[in-house]
C-alpha cells in the first residue's frame, strides 16, 4: 500500500497504543502514516480493538519486555 505521494505508508501504532492506553473498547479503524509526506491514511474497515492488538503482539515487542531486559 502506498500514498498518492508514491512514498512509503507504514503502520501507526501510536494511534493503536492511545486507544489501549485510554481504555477504548469499540472497534477501532487502522491508521497508516506516510513517511515522506506524513500524510494519514484510514482503514476502510474497523476492528475491536482486542483483535488488533493480539495480531500486532505477534510482530512487535512489548515496550514493558525491553524495558525489562535492560
Ligand atoms: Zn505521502
């Protein structure tokens, strides 16, 4: 997926890591951030917040692991 500036979209985990910080329990929509223009891009489609986070624990580490590996 790429934005109309031809650059790269990745992933906004900022985004999802508010919303598990504040509690959200609906669904929520997927953001991708573009990081020549940093333009902002929404998913067409949400998804509870739950499932989300459970898919991205399967590529990303924990902040609370490195922080308790140093
Ligand atoms: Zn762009």
């Amino acid at each position: 997926m790429k934005c109309h500036c031809g650059g790269l979209l990745r992933f906004d985990l900022q985004h999802l890591q508010d919303a598990v910080r504040l509690g959200l329990r609906d669904d929520v929509s997927l953001f991708w951030k573009c990081m020549v223009c940093g333009r902002t891009r929404k998913s067409d489609e949400s998804y509870p917040l739950s499932q989300v986070v459970a898919s991205l624990e399967r590529f990303t580490t924990p902040i609370d692991a490195q922080a308790s590996r140093r």
